[in-house]
C-alpha cells in the first residue's frame, strides 16, 4: 500500500479502489482464518478440560446421594398418592350432588 498512499484522494479514488479493495479482501481473509485458529483453540481446551475432571465422588458421598434421591422418591410418591386420594374425593362429591 505504500506506493499508493500518495494517490488516495478524492480526485485519484477510482485508480487506488481496486488495490485498496484487494488489501480489504486479504485482510478479511486473514481475520477469517484467525477466528478458524482460535475457534479450534477453544473447543480443544473445552475437550481437555473435560477430559480433566473431578475425581470420582467417595463412598460416602455417593451413599449421601443415594438418601436424598430416596427422599425426593418417597415426596413425589407421597405427593401423587395425595393428589390421586383427592382426585377421588372430588370425583365422590361430585357424583353425590
């Protein structure tokens, strides 16, 4: 671009277009292959920190798990016998009236 900058002006514009639009093109292009490289970079670092996990929980920790999961069962199981005895209920009232 060095031997056009004398000519970019107003009345030489239509001469040093196509060298300006050139440079913009390879420019773009470079920045293209740019975000490509580190597209890559991230998803390979996600890949390796992935691959880099937490140890495995303990025995303990897995038997604590184990409780909470039986607790949540017995509450949504508790809590569907309720809805059903309702539902009956209503069902009742609604055939004796």
């Amino acid at each position: 671009l060095d031997p056009i900058k004398s000519r970019v002006n107003a009345l030489d514009i239509d001469v040093v277009c196509p060298t300006l639009l050139d440079a913009l093109d390879m420019e773009y292009e470079t920045l293209l292959t740019d975000v490509e490289y580190f597209h890559i970079c991230l998803e390979s670092e996600t890949d390796l920190s992935h691959q880099i996990a937490q140890p495995p929980p303990s025995v303990g920790e897995l038997r604590q798990l184990g409780t909470q999961l039986e607790h949540v069962f017995v509450e949504a199981e508790n809590r569907a016998e309720h809805h059903h005895k309702v539902k009956r209920m209503m069902e009742a009232e609604e055939q004796a009236s």
